[in-house]
C-alpha cells in the first residue's frame, strides 16, 4: 500500500443480500450495513490487519488492553533504512 508494500493475505467472503441478513440475525455480534451497497463482503481472515490500516489512516489514538495510549497518526514507514541508524532514539520511538 505504501510504495507498494504488501500486507499480507486477506481472506473475504461475498454474500448476497438475503444470505448476509440470516447471518447478521444468527450471530447478533455483526453490525449493521447499508442495503443500497451492491456488494457485502465479510472478513474471515485479516480483519486485525485491516483495523491496524484504518486506524492508521484516520491518525486515531486509543488505549490498548495494558492501558497504554496507542497513537496511530505517529506511525511512519522507513521503507530503506540506512543500517548505521537503525538503533537511533529517533527509530525507537
């Protein structure tokens, strides 16, 4: 995504309408989508993958199970890092 960098594999699954309601009330644990949407797609597999994605591309902050602050929107990529560095106060923050 960044410069082309995978991210791994992503397991989907797409339903038709009707199919996506039985579940939705079978599980009581998805939520809800727009029925204009001409396409559902479930995650089977990836969906940590994907929150990590969007909670970088919104910039979000929030506090993980240990209490600690998570800030998103400070992520950054060093797609060649220059070996001399890597252990810089800078790169370990």
């Amino acid at each position: 995504m960044y410069h082309n960098m995978p991210i791994g594999s992503l397991f989907l699954w797409e339903m038709d309408h009707r199919s996506a309601h039985l579940i939705r009330q079978s599980t009581e644990v998805l939520p809800s989508f727009n029925d204009a949407n001409p396409q559902i797609w479930f995650v089977i597999d990836g969906q940590q993958r994907l929150s990590v994605i969007f909670q970088a591309f919104e910039g979000q902050t929030l506090q993980n199970d240990a209490g600690r602050i998570i800030d998103f929107g400070r992520l950054c990529f060093l797609v060649r890092p220059d070996r001399g560095q890597e252990n810089t106060p800078a790169l370990r923050t």
